[in-house]
C-alpha cells in the first residue's frame, strides 16, 4: 500500500511537471513581426506591408537599391516623415488589454551627411512613449540602427502605433524623419493566468492520485 501511494504521487507529480513543460514554450506569442523587406520602396509610400496602414500624413519605404539608402545593410526600412511635410504615422490592427514586449530598430535621419533629427513616438492602448535617436556627431550618418526593448502593460485595447515627432516645431514636417525597422510584438500572458494554468494541472495531478488510489484499495 505505501509503495502504490508513493508511486501515484509520483504520477501525480509527473503529469504536472510534464504539463507545465508543455507549457512553458507559449510563454511568449509573437503576434506582429514585420522588417518591411517584401514591401515596395517608394516616396510617400500607401503600402508599408500587411502589418501597418499608414493613418497620418506620409512616410517614405526606403532603403537598399534605392537613392535613400541611408542604412547600407539593413534591408528595407521606413522614413516616418514623408515627401509632402507631412509628419507620418503607421498603424498596426487593434490589440487586446494585456503584457507585451515591443522591439524595433530605429535611428535619425541623415541629410546631406547631416543629422536631421526628430522623436519616435510609440503607443499601443493607453501605453505611449516617445525616444530620441542617439546622434553622436564623431560617428558617420547613418552608420548604425539602434535596437530597443521594453516591455509594457496596457488596460486598453488599442492600434500598435508609430509616428514622427518634430519637438523644435510641433505638427511640421520636415521630410526627414525617424528610420523604423525590424518590429516585433509579442504578448506575455498575465501571472495569473499562470496561477490558473497550475491550479488545473495541479486539480489533474490531484485527480490521478485518487483514481490510483482507489484502485489499489479495491485490489486489496
């Protein structure tokens, strides 16, 4: 008898363990992932990929093999401040209240082997923040992207939103805007739905013990 008890918790244990580890993988969804090299390059583009819409004033779908490739290596990317003056925003389908990690690559513009520098503004929900690209006046324009990271939580659902910012003249564009590439959204699930994935898997281990138990008993 103490050995099958041992051994139906064990088996108990076993199918939460093993649960858990099945689990574990989907921790993290990719739910947007767009580095816009399958889009047409084009000024004041009306196609940035199946991911985004443009929603205000224009952008620019540059990059290698055209005249504006400002970023040699990385593809094709995304001006946020169009050809017409006109500060631009992209924005994604709506999400759901929840935990996410955003990452993109992002950097001034370069004009004239000049920086040209306006603020990257991103939202989704009521979560929004708005960067400025580093400009280091000893390196080359354009010689890097920068990566960024954060992870958020919004109460609202809402659009995955990026637009340019011109801090020195609000709401003027100047052609020249912030460099988007390589976005990547991805939903985290809340810590208690976690709490609720292991009080199932528990109830399931829980439930094993008593059926191996029972069984045992009616043997004897």
């Amino acid at each position: 008898m103490k050995f099958g008890h041992g051994r139906a918790l064990g088996c108990a244990a076993a199918i939460v363990i093993g649960a858990l580890v099945a689990v574990a993988p989907a921790q993290a969804a990719v739910v947007l992932s767009e580095n816009f090299n399958g889009v047409p390059q084009g000024l004041n583009a009306t196609n940035v990929g199946s991911n985004f819409s443009v929603t205000q004033g224009t952008v620019d779908v540059i990059g290698a093999g055209s005249s504006w490739d400002f970023y040699p290596g990385n593809g094709t990317y995304v001006d946020l401040d169009g050809s017409t003056l006109q500060l631009g925003t992209i924005s994604s389908a709506a999400f759901g209240p929840g935990t996410y990690t955003l990452s993109f690559d992002f950097g001034a513009y370069t004009y004239n082997h000049s920086y040209i520098t306006e603020n990257l503004n991103f939202a989704l929900g009521n979560f929004s923040q708005t960067l400025t690209p580093t400009v280091d006046s000893s390196v080359t324009p354009g010689a890097s992207l920068e990566h960024y990271s954060v992870s958020f939580t919004t109460t609202q659902a809402g659009e995955l939103t990026f637009s340019a910012i011109n801090p020195l003249n609000p709401g003027v564009g100047t052609n020249v805007g912030p460099i988007l590439d390589n976005v990547v959204l991805t939903a985290v699930p809340e810590a208690s739905t976690w709490a609720m994935m292991i009080v199932g898997f528990l109830g399931l281990g829980f439930l094993a013990h008593r059926r191996n138990s029972g069984t045992r008993l009616r043997l004897v």
